[in-house]
C-alpha cells in the first residue's frame, strides 16, 4: 500500500507529495512524475488521459485534478474519509462520507460511486473493518451548509448498499448507534 500526502490548500497547482510505501515505511518527497512511475513501476496502467468517472461539483484539489488528467481511465483512485478506531487502538470501520440536496430520507448511493466503494469494500474483506457510507443533508444558500444534525447509515458489499438506519440524530452516528 502506498500512502500519498498532500498539501491541499490549492485548487490550482501541484508539483510534489509526501510518499511511504508499505514496504519500506520510508518517508520522503517526490514529484507527480515519479509518483506516476512508481504506479506504473507496481504494473498500474498509467496512461496520460482523462478518467472515466464523472465530476461531481468541482475538483476538491490540485491532487485530485492532477490524477484525473494524468493517471487514465484504468485506475480507480479512492480515498478512506473516516476511519473509527475501536478501543484496542485497531481500525473497525471505514467511512465513506456522502451529502448533497436531497433529503436524508430519500438519498441512496448512486452507482457511479460503486467502483470506488468497491476498491474499498475488497480491500478490507480479509479484515474485521466494517464499510459504512454516511448520509448528510446541505443546505445551498449563500454558501453551502452542512446539517449533520440528521444522517442515513448505509452497510456496502460489492455493488450492494443496503439502509442499516434513516434519520438519525448526528450522536448517534457519532457512538456507532446503527
């Protein structure tokens, strides 16, 4: 596995990252040029062409748009929003955090999203870490507002979410009360 950091306080430009590979935990600084040969060095086919999955509002940041028109339409990139670390100090859940207009009561996980939940779904199958996806409402007015006050719990295996609970209070979100 490969941990890739970035600064992301710019929308625009990116010439470097922060990489550990799992292999040799060593930490160090490199340019997307050698990240992307570092993929393909792994046997990545990384191909200089726009990907395939559509763009929802805007690009969240000059990471994100750099691997979208320099990685191709054969990789999948995901990321893991929240992990829930269990009083062991071990992980025991993977979040997926999703809002957008629609009522937590109506909302449901669209299939465009599924090939990047699947990436996650598989990779901790072999693990006792749950795959959870969480529901927020915003509010678009000025600016848009989060309300996280109400949340839909979804449980995911490959291809298939499913309602663990609607609308339920943040706190109980919060205490894994699903």
């Amino acid at each position: 596995m490969y941990v890739v950091k970035f600064d992301d306080s710019s929308s625009t430009d990116i010439k470097e990252v922060g990489f550990i590979s799992s292999l040799t935990k060593k930490k160090e600084i490199i340019s997307l040029e050698n990240l992307k040969q570092k993929f393909s060095d792994v046997g990545l086919s990384v191909k200089k062409s726009p990907c395939k999955k559509y763009l929802n509002d805007k690009m969240s940041s000059a990471y994100h748009k750099w691997q979208r028109e320099e990685l191709g339409p054969e990789i999948i990139v995901t990321d893991i929003d929240l992990i829930r670390i269990g009083d062991n100090g071990k992980p025991i859940e993977f979040i997926e955090l999703k809002r957008s207009f629609m009522n937590v009561e109506k909302w449901f996980p669209y299939s465009d999203d599924f090939s990047n939940f699947n990436l996650i779904h598989k990779s901790i199958q072999e693990t006792d870490i749950d795959f959870i996806i969480a529901y927020n409402q915003y509010i678009k007015k000025q600016i848009i507002l989060d309300d996280c006050s109400r949340m839909s719990i979804f449980s995911y295996s490959v291809n298939k979410p499913k309602v663990i609970k609607r609308n339920i209070p943040f706190n109980d979100f919060l205490n894994k009360n699903y």
